[in-house]
C-alpha cells in the first residue's frame, strides 16, 4: 500500500490512459469505486481499498477479485451518495492530503457534474483535489496559484461562486481586478502564453480545467 497522504480514486466513465496516472500508482492508496475497478484491472493493478453497490460490475468478475482485496465495502443500491463520494469519503476519513480522481467524466452529464463539484468538497476538508480524464485536469484553484507549463497550453476558469479580485498574468488574457460569477464564461478558452501562469483570487470556489491534451 502507497503513502497514506495520496490517493487515487478510480472511477467509471471515460477511459483513460494509463500513461496519464501511471507515474504515482507507486506512491499512492488505490481506490476502485464500482466500475472503477475495470481501469485497474486492464492495468494488471488492483484496489487497495474497494467502495460500490456492484451495479455496474461483472458480477462474476467481482467475485473472483474480492478475496484479494483487503478492503471491501458494498454498499446498497439506494442510499444517498454516489460511489464516488463515498470513495472520496474513505480518502478524507484515512486523513488524505491529496485526492486524485481518475476518470469520472464523460460517459454521464449528471455524474460528470457530481464528480467536479467533489472537488469544492475535497478542498472544504483541506485536502487538494483533482480530476485526471483522457484529455484534461480539473481541480479547484487555491487563492494562489502557480503552473510552469508549455506556452499554448489551454485552460478554462469556471466560477461555482463569486470570485473577486481576479488576477491573472501568463496567459494571452490577462485580468487585473476581474470579477467572475457562475454564469459568467469570461474565464472559458484562455491559453499560456509565457512559461509560467500566475492567478489570485479571492472569493468562492474557482475551477481550474486544462486541457492537456491539447496545444494552441
């Protein structure tokens, strides 16, 4: 078992690549929740730990993985989270400082939403968060924030409340002072345009979404 200060969470959706997560399997706690266990499976890994209500899993399948999963919690069909949730609970309760959700976008709009607003959960716990897809990474700003990337890199701000005293230097648009509100797509379809990416903020919760795999 990996180091108890990061975890990976895998969770249904869209398939990614294992070259995008393969570099901290070794250091970290593996979570499968549900159909998230597929992933590992095509990667020869499994769960250190396992959360889900089996309903999107090869019943068979299941069965001949489990007794080598130390960790195994089932839950019912009908309750009140999402198997990702209760995957990000297992994380925080274990006393996580790192939260890395694989997968999870795509397949379902619903679920996609659900998953990117357990990112604001993550980081209210004081942990960091994020989203690793096929394409992009999704995580929840900080009030200051660095990133030395590739010039061309494209991101997108998305506002899930009121951010104040927006600045951001690095980018082919700049902002001194903004002001972003949900609903408001000022932050859509920016790009780095130097080496390194500065933003402030002040205000509620910011995300972040880069999309990697893409250059402009």
């Amino acid at each position: 078992m990996g180091s108890a200060d990061r975890f990976l969470i895998f969770l249904g959706g869209e398939h990614v690549p294992y070259s995008r997560f393969e570099g901290l399997v070794p250091h970290s706690i593996l979570i499968a929740c549900d159909s998230g266990i597929d992933l590992l499976w095509k990667n020869h890994l499994l769960p250190d730990i396992f959360v889900g209500d089996l309903d999107s899993i090869d019943q068979e399948f299941i069965n001949s993985v489990k007794p080598y999963i130390k960790n195994f919690h089932q839950f019912p069909i009908e309750k009140d989270k999402t198997d990702s949730e209760l995957g990000v609970e297992q994380a925080l309760n274990a006393g996580a400082r790192e939260i890395i959700l694989i997968g999870g976008l795509g397949k379902r709009l619903d679920h996609s939403l659900a998953n990117i607003l357990l990112l604001v959960k993550i980081q209210a716990a004081g942990a960091m968060g994020y989203i690793i897809g096929a394409k992009e990474k999704v995580f929840c700003l900080p009030d200051e924030y660095e990133l030395q990337g590739q010039p061309g890199l494209p991101f997108s701000l998305i506002p899930l409340g009121s951010v104040t005293n927006l600045h951001i230097s690095g980018a082919h648009y700049s902002l001194s002072g903004g002001i972003l509100y949900p609903g408001s797509s000022l932050g859509v379809s920016n790009y780095m345009e130097e080496g390194l990416l500065k933003i402030k903020k002040e205000g509620g919760p910011l995300i972040m979404i880069l999309l990697e795999g893409y250059i402009k």
